[in-house]
C-alpha cells in the first residue's frame, strides 16, 4: 500500500518517497544538494545516482498534485469570479 505523505501546503516527491521507504533521509538530502549546485530534476538525481528506483519514482510522481495555474487557483479560492 502506497502512504502519501500530507503537509498543510502540497505533497513533495521526497516526502513520498521517504514514507514510503522507497529513499532513505540521508540519500535524498544529497540529491537535494546535489539539485541546488547542479540543478536537474530531483527524480531523475535520485535515480541517476541509483538512490532510488525509478519505478518508485514514477509511482510517487503521480501522487504529487499538478500545480496549478494563478489564475484557475485564485478562482477556486473565490478571489477570482
């Protein structure tokens, strides 16, 4: 069974992958800095560097939510009409 980790803001794909024991803490803090020198896409460092599978990745991927757009976000908030 797959657990999404909630925070009161989104859902992140570390977060995710961590619960979910699909990435250790200490793995997924050097891919983040590794992402911050380097850049990239987070998922793709992690399996890169074989810190985590990339079916793994993909599985958590699909339970972090699309941003939105400002607009269409602003408008289900009512503050748009």
């Amino acid at each position: 069974m797959v657990r999404q980790m909630r925070t009161e803001t989104t859902l992140r794909l570390g977060g995710i992958l961590m619960q979910n024991g699909w990435v250790t803490e200490q793995n997924l803090n050097k891919a983040l800095h590794y992402q911050l020198i380097h850049g990239g896409l987070l998922g793709n460092i992690l399996v890169d560097f074989d810190w985590a599978e990339e079916s793994r990745v993909k599985e958590a991927a699909r339970l972090v939510p699309p941003k939105g757009r400002l607009g269409e976000m602003l408008m289900g908030l009512g503050v748009l009409t």
